[in-house]
C-alpha cells in the first residue's frame, strides 16, 4: 500500500503547521519523518490518518494506493496508530487489548470468536510476549506496553501502520532494544510504515528512507546515507549529528573562514556574500605544525578519553569553540594535552553560499 500526500497545508490559528507538503511513500517502506518541535511531522502523521483535517485546496489529497481518501473517516481507511504513551485500555488484559478492534468491528465484517483468539496468539508471539496475555498493563514494562500496543495497531490487518514518537517514553537501553527489534518486525511483515521521530540515531538506524521537515516543509527526502552525507541544506547537515559551523564571506572567487581558505572548482561568482562551513568532528585532522597551509589554528581546552572515540575541544580563532572526535589509534599516533597549540584541516566538508553548495 504506497501512500501520497499532495499539496498538504494545515494551519492552526495564524501558526501554518504544513506549508504545501508533498510526498510518496512507497509500498512496503519504513519512513520516518524527522524533525525538530514544531517541524510538522506529528500533524503530517495525523493527517495522513485522518485524526486531522487538513487546510482544503483545490489540489490538496492524501492517497492511499492512488486512491483518494481524504474524506474517508478514519475507520474506514484501515490504518494502524501507535502513540508514544501506548493508550492501552488499563482496565484490559494484554489478550483483550489485542483483541480490541477485531471485536469491536461491525458485522458482517467482525472475526469470529475462534479467529481473534488465533490472530491474538499469532501477534503475542509475534511480539514475543506469549507468556504474559492475562497480565494487565500496570504489570508491564515500558517496553512490553509498546509491543503490546504495536500488536493492537496491526490486529486489524492495517494497509498502513503509522507511529507518533513510539519510544519516546522508553529509556535509552529500552529504546535501542526496541527500534532494531522494530526493524526486525518490518522486515518480516512488509506493512507500509511511518513513523515521527526527532531521534537522529534512530532514523538512521531504522528508516528506509528519512523524510526531513522543518518548519512545516520537507528539507529533503533520501536513504539514511543520503541525507547524512549529501545533506541538501545547511539544516539538514546540522540537524543529522555533531557539526562545526564557521562563518565567513566569499572573496575573489574563494570562501575565506579566518586562516582557512576554500577555493570550488570554477570558482565564487558572488564577492562579498556571507558564506558557512560546516564540518563534523570525525571529519577534522588535527596536526602539531601547520605552517604555509591553509587551515585553522587553536588550543585544546579539553581532552576526552572515555567512550568509544576520543573527543577534543579547542579554542579556534576569535575563541570560537571547535569540536574534534577521533578514534583511539589516531590518537595514540598524536597525542595532543590541554594547552597544546595546534593546527586544524577538514578531510570533508559542506560549503553553503546562496543555493551555491558543496
């Protein structure tokens, strides 16, 4: 089941929460849209379920398979829901919530009693939570409250499954159990999945595609490896992990940040205009002497050895703080102390000027 949002506006007040938004997502893909608060992506979520009426316009749709289901209610448009706090019915074991909205369905279309009871078993074990069907929700875990209320959304043989923050309550260690586990589940059912997230990590590690969204628009749409590493906009390569951002201007043909000069092929046609470097840690070299190169000069302030990479701070130029991360081998290889001068190059970098980007 692909879904396809047209044109999609959604106001609230004089706030625009959508400004035209437009996307395709294919069948059998695992989607997620990420976003700061107040990017838009939890009212793109509701909308496409039909829990939000969107701003009307003359070619505004939301389409499912290539039909339009705009003004279908919301039962009828078979989608599956997973909020962030579960809203599991507390007064129901985890059978019956299961069960819930196979029996809740209208006749004719209602299972019998003998094929919820085997469709609740196929999903208890789907979820691995076979043991625990008389439990209530009190008696569980975060983490099997979320499973529980997955297994609810997918009871009715949803045409798409949708999730608002589905581990937003969960602690760290819960949350990375639970996203490879989710991805695991997908990968067995096929089910066309979006899911809102402002977890960079997590869509990174889950998604097959991430759809980016900031103020109501979509930055850009690509694969986890896409949007990380050929970032269409400033935001986007800021939003996606630690960077280093430098300020500078463009100056005959070349973009000037300090002591570091960045010459593009062919050159700036634009003097005198502002321009922004951004850098991740993992992408900077730091070096002892940096005579007759082109590059940054600062003091280290702060060395970390904890954790799997080393990370530095230092005072770049004009005080301006400058992050590095590096593994433990490089390191070992120059050792840098607190006070150190040293010399900073870029392996890789992103240069922003107007719609100039490389």
């Amino acid at each position: 089941m692909s879904i396809e949002v047209r044109n999609v506006s959604k106001s609230f007040g004089d706030f625009l929460a959508l400004d035209g938004v437009s996307l395709h997502v294919p069948d059998g893909e695992l989607v997620a849209l990420l976003g700061p608060s107040g990017s838009g992506k939890t009212t793109l979520l509701r909308i496409i379920a039909g829990l939000e009426a969107f701003d009307l316009a003359d070619d505004g749709a939301i389409l499912f398979d290539g039909q339009d289901v705009a003004r279908q209610a919301v039962g009828r448009r078979r989608v599956g829901f997973v909020f962030q706090h579960y809203a599991l019915f507390r007064h129901m074991t985890v059978f019956e919530n299961i069960a819930f909205g196979l029996r809740v369905r209208p006749k004719p279309n209602r299972p019998t009693k003998a094929e919820i009871n085997a469709r609740v078993r196929e999903l208890l074990q789907l979820i691995q939570l076979e043991t625990l069907e008389r439990r209530y929700p009190w008696q569980l875990s975060g983490g099997q409250r979320q499973r529980v209320a997955l297994a609810r959304a997918l009871a009715i043989q949803p045409k798409v499954l949708l999730l608002d923050e589905p581990f937003g309550a969960l602690d760290a260690k819960v949350r990375q159990g639970l996203r490879r586990w989710l991805r695991r589940l997908h990968d067995e059912i096929h089910v066309t999945s979006l899911f809102v997230t402002h977890d960079q990590e997590e869509a990174l590690e889950v998604a097959d595609r991430i759809v980016v969204m900031n103020q109501g628009r979509i930055e850009q749409v690509g694969t986890p490896n896409e949007v990380f590493h050929q970032p269409a906009s400033a935001f986007v390569m800021d939003f996606l992990g630690n960077v280093n951002l430098f300020h500078g201007r463009v100056e005959a043909g070349r973009a000037v940040f300090g002591s570091m000069v960045i010459e593009p092929p062919g050159g700036l046609q634009i003097d005198g205009e502002s321009a922004r470097l951004l850098i991740r840690p993992h992408d900077l070299e730091i070096q002892p002497d940096g005579e007759g190169r082109s590059g940054l000069r600062g003091k280290v302030t702060r060395v970390q050895l904890a954790g799997p990479v080393v990370k530095l701070e230092l005072a770049g130029e004009d005080n301006q703080p400058i992050y590095v991360e590096m593994s433990h081998d490089r390191y070992r290889q120059h050792p840098c102390t607190v006070g150190e001068k040293v010399f900073v190059t870029p392996r890789d970098s992103r240069l922003f000027v107007e719609d100039y980007t490389i």
